[in-house]
C-alpha cells in the first residue's frame, strides 16, 4: 500500500514540472536562443579585472537571416577605453564589423544596455563546426570564445 501511494505522489510531482526551463520567463523565442547562445568572460591581467567581452552566435538565432557568413553580436568593456583591440574568428580577420549604437536590435536578446560598452555586429567568412571567437589587445590575444555549430 505504502508502494501506490510513492508512486501517486511521483505522478503528481511529474504533472507539476515545468517541461521548458524557460516556460517561467517571459521570453519570445529568439531571447530563449540567445540565452543559450550568450558567452561572456573576464578579461584579466595581473589577477586584476580589466574589462568583458561577451557574444551571440547570431546564426542559430537568425538563421532565416544570419546563414550566407558567421555573424556575432560582441560587446567588449575595458577599464582603459584608449586600448585597441581586434576582434577575429579562428584567427581569421572579420568581412565586416559594424558599431552599433547602445540602444540597438540586439539588446533585448540580453537585455543589456550600457553606455560604458562598445557593440558590434560582426561578420566573417564561413568556417567549420568549431568556432573560436578571439580579443586581441594590443595585438596580443587576451580572450576567445568557443561555440560549438548546431549540426540540425
């Protein structure tokens, strides 16, 4: 008897999960991808923080749009704003690299709008599976990104 009753109570605590880890967030479909999709690291020197840099993978959340080249959506922070920095993709130079305004198409994917960053859409050539977003500063490589291509 103890037996029917455990396992009531596990059928009725299957029926109550949420099936969609984002079944509880107000999220449309495209913010639940980049969710997935959304990258953000560290960058450090001298165990001291220096700034971020995070990204979308914009393909697997646009592919309607996003197919014909890789397309990111980066945005990097430094402390010291006068740094250069070059942004590539498996050590390969961008096609093209446009600065986005702040408050732009982006920025309800992550919901993060900030003065202090500077955003970017960013293309660069078909590649492989493997995709190895890379910082450099200072000609110097202080940061990569790695995102693995959906295969569906």
């Amino acid at each position: 008897m103890k037996s029917v009753y455990i396992l009531l109570f596990l059928l009725f605590l299957n029926g109550c999960s949420s099936k969609n880890a984002f079944e509880n967030f107000d999220m449309d479909k495209h913010q639940q991808l980049s969710a997935q999709s959304f990258k953000r690291i560290k960058l450090t020197k001298n165990e001291y923080v220096i700034g971020t840099f995070s990204s979308i993978y914009l393909n697997d959340i646009y592919p309607d749009r996003y197919n014909n080249n890789e397309y990111f959506f980066v945005y990097v922070f430094l402390k010291d704003s006068n740094k250069e920095y070059e942004i590539k993709l498996n050590s390969t130079e961008s096609l093209k690299i446009k600065e986005l305004h702040y408050d732009n198409r982006f920025s309800r994917l992550v919901k993060d709008k900030s003065k202090w960053n500077r955003y970017y859409l960013i293309s660069f050539q078909k590649t492989g599976d493997l995709l190895n977003l890379e910082l450099y500063v200072d000609k110097s490589k202080l940061a990569s990104i790695k995102y693995q291509k959906n295969t569906e």
